[in-house]
C-alpha cells in the first residue's frame, strides 16, 4: 500500500476517533449538567431540604407552645374540679 494512502486512512481513523470522544464527552456533560440542575432544582433539592427543616423547626416551636398552653389548661381544669366537690361522680 502506498504511505500516502495508508497515513491518510490513519488520519481518517483518529478523526473518527475524536469525533466519538467528544460526542461521548459532551453526552457525559449534558448527563452531569441535568443531574446538578436536579440536584438545586428539583423536587429533590437542597432548597427543598432548607425549606423542611425550617419547617420542622418552626413546626416544633409551635408544638412546644401547645404543650404549655395545654398543661395550663388541664392546672385551670383541675383547681376549678377541685373547688367543686360535687362534680366528682
């Protein structure tokens, strides 16, 4: 075979070549970018996650107050059962 023919079917080859490595690497990167933008995103994401745990935390606040405010319900309950003794039954 003549070496000019055969350097060109090489130059042939690694271009082939390149074009599949930049193909696969620009589907590794489109693959990667839709990943990261689920990750900020999405229905999954870290501001989803922010968003949950201040809720939880604003949720057991409101929790803790319900709680006191119960307990001085049933002391109030308990002095007025206590003032009347005929409500024992």
């Amino acid at each position: 075979m003549n070496p000019i023919l055969a350097e060109l079917e090489s130059k042939k080859s690694s271009s082939i070549r390149k074009i599949i490595a930049y193909s696969l690497l620009i589907f590794v990167t489109i693959l990667f970018a839709v990943y990261v933008g689920n990750v900020f995103f999405g229905s999954r994401s870290a501001s989803v996650l922010y968003d949950l745990k201040e809720q939880k935390s604003a949720l057991s606040n409101e929790v803790k107050k319900y709680q006191e405010l119960n307990s001085a319900l049933q002391k109030e309950y308990f002095e007025l059962i206590g003032l009347d003794p005929d409500s024992y039954k």
